[in-house]
C-alpha cells in the first residue's frame, strides 16, 4: 500500500511524513532525498548530462528509513549530509526537470513498495509516480511560512543562510517546479488538501492520520 503527501517546498511534508511513519510504523520514502541523490552525482558530473546519465545508471543507490532519518547510500557510501548542500539545492530543481532523471528515480520508488505500507512524500506523487494511491494528500502554506520553517530546518549546516534567501529560492522552486514539462507540480483531482500556514505540528500529523487509520481499518 501507499500513501502519498505532495506540495510545494517547505510545506511541511518530509517532517510530517516521517512523523506519520513513526506514529503508525510504516514505512517512510523521500523522493525528494533521491532527486537529491542525482543531483549530487550531476555535479560530480561537473554538469555534464553524457557523463551523468552513464554515472547515474551505473551507480547503485540504496535508501533506507531507520531513527527518524531516511538514509541515502551511493555505491555503499553514505550521502546522507552531502545531499542537503546548498550547492545541491541549487540545482535539484534543474536535474529535477529532466524526464530521464524523473522516470529513473519513479522507477526506484514503484520498485520498492512493492512490499509493505508506506508513505511518500514529493511533488507529483499522486499525479504522475502513483496515481492509483490508496490515499492522497496535498500540503500547502504560504511562502513566509514555508520560508521560515526551511531555515530552521538548514540553519545548522549552513549558519551564514538568511530568510531572504531562503525564501527566494524557495519561489524559484515553486515556479520551476510549476512549469517544467515532465511533470509538473499540480494537486491530483482526489487528493486531500490540508493547509499547514495556522497549523500546529500535531495538528497537520493529527488530521493526516486519521484520514490514513480509516484507511488502514477498510483494508484489515
């Protein structure tokens, strides 16, 4: 089974996605963690599409979901922390865009909750990777908002980050993410919408699962 929560960026998914596996023990993916993972390999491609398509599909990329962090290994080497860079938030959204990158890490993802119940969390989850997810949600929350929770969020790896920048980058993701061709972020027709702007933490977790126990209790 999967459950799918999509948004924009700094709506508050991977937090209440990860909060949502713990409080129901299932099973956490991050599609943005691996987005993030090819970018990576996109930059130690110096940007070079011939040579980063090769890496990409010689690499072997491995993920896991263990004490409240999802893991993210690439030939048996941790990138964990390498992934949240700056550098490679900068240019998620470019490599994000590109069809081949997108087809690549939707094939990792339906590959892997073959088995069990999980929750993902991305951009176009329920539109494009799992349009025939048993529940759907669509986060939301205005940019400031969204702005400030993501430099709390960054604030310890990168110290000299300001709200400013933050939130211009943030708005540049959400119109790139809004339209790029392959994709683009949209809520699915039959997803839930939940508004985080005035919602505590256990609020937004508290409404998610309860939609998702309703769920789990039809299908027992």
């Amino acid at each position: 089974m999967i459950i799918v929560i999509d948004g924009p960026a700094g709506s508050g998914k991977s937090s209440t996605a990860r909060a949502i596996a713990d409080r129901l023990d299932i099973e956490y993916l991050d599609s943005g963690a691996l987005y993030r993972t090819a970018t990576l390999i996109y930059l130690e491609a110096n940007r070079d599409k011939e040579t980063f398509f090769r890496l990409l599909n010689q690499k072997n990329i491995s993920f896991y979901y263990e004490d409240q962090k999802f893991h993210v290994a690439v030939d048996g080497e941790s990138v964990t922390n390498k992934i949240r860079t700056g550098e490679v938030t900068k240019s998620v959204s470019e490599v994000a865009a590109l069809p081949r990158v997108r087809s690549f890490v939707n094939n990792l993802m339906r590959d892997v909750v073959l088995d069990g119940i999980y929750i993902a969390e991305g951009r176009d989850l329920g539109t494009a990777v799992f349009p025939d997810a048993e529940l759907k949600f669509f986060m939301s929350a205005d940019l400031e908002e969204r702005a400030k929770r993501r430099l709390s969020e960054r604030r310890k790896n990168n110290p000299g980050l300001t709200l400013e920048e933050v939130k211009q980058n943030i708005a540049e993701r959400d119109l790139k993410d809004s339209k790029r061709q392959a994709d683009p972020l949209k809520k699915a027709d039959d997803a839930i919408e939940i508004d985080t702007t005035n919602l505590s933490f256990e609020q937004q977790v508290d409404k998610i699962c309860l939609e998702i126990r309703e769920i789990l209790k039809e299908t027992e």
